[in-house]
C-alpha cells in the first residue's frame, strides 16, 4: 500500500532506456531508405542486363506509384537519381566487325 504509482514517462525516455526499441526504430526507418536508395543501382543493373526489366517492374512498382503521384519537382529528382546510375558506365558496344 505504500508503493507510490509510478510515474508516466514519454516516447523519448522509453526510446534512451531501451535498446531494443532504439533497434526496432532504427530498423523501421532503414528498410525504407536502403529500398530507396536501392532504385538507382537497380535501374544500372537492369541497363547493363543483369536484371531482367520484368523483375525491375515488379520489384519497384510501389516506387513507381510513388513516382506517379509525386510533384513534378520530385519526379526531376528521382528522374535524375535513376539517370546517374543508369548512365554511371556506358553500355557496352556491340563489335564493328561480326566474327566470320
């Protein structure tokens, strides 16, 4: 009966004293920034032919709506994001001379 209630402690205290939801945090928003991030060497990947451009689509169609619904300040830059990686090295050429 002489054990006082203990008192309320917010999202911030919880989060510093609590490592396991400093990870699920942590976690929570790293998933969606390397998915972003991941865009642009997929889209070098899928130039150069090592992804096929199906498996691009379907792999990136939340992105793409994302794409679609987004201002067209962020369509230029997710346009030029996708264009510096597909662009980083040239396509390779096909030979001049076909073999014999």
């Amino acid at each position: 009966m002489d054990e006082r209630p203990k008192k309320r402690r917010g999202p911030i205290a919880e989060l510093c004293e609590n490592p396991r939801l400093r990870w699920l945090l942590a976690t929570l928003v790293a998933i969606p920034a390397v998915y972003f991030a991941s865009w642009g060497p997929a889209s070098w990947l899928t130039v150069h032919g090592f992804i096929s451009p199906t498996n691009y689509a379907a792999a990136y169609q939340p992105m793409v709506l994302v794409y679609r619904c987004s201002p067209e300040k962020v369509k230029n830059a997710l346009n030029r994001y996708c264009e510096f990686w597909a662009e980083l090295t040239p396509r390779p050429q096909p030979s001049v001379n076909p073999p014999p």
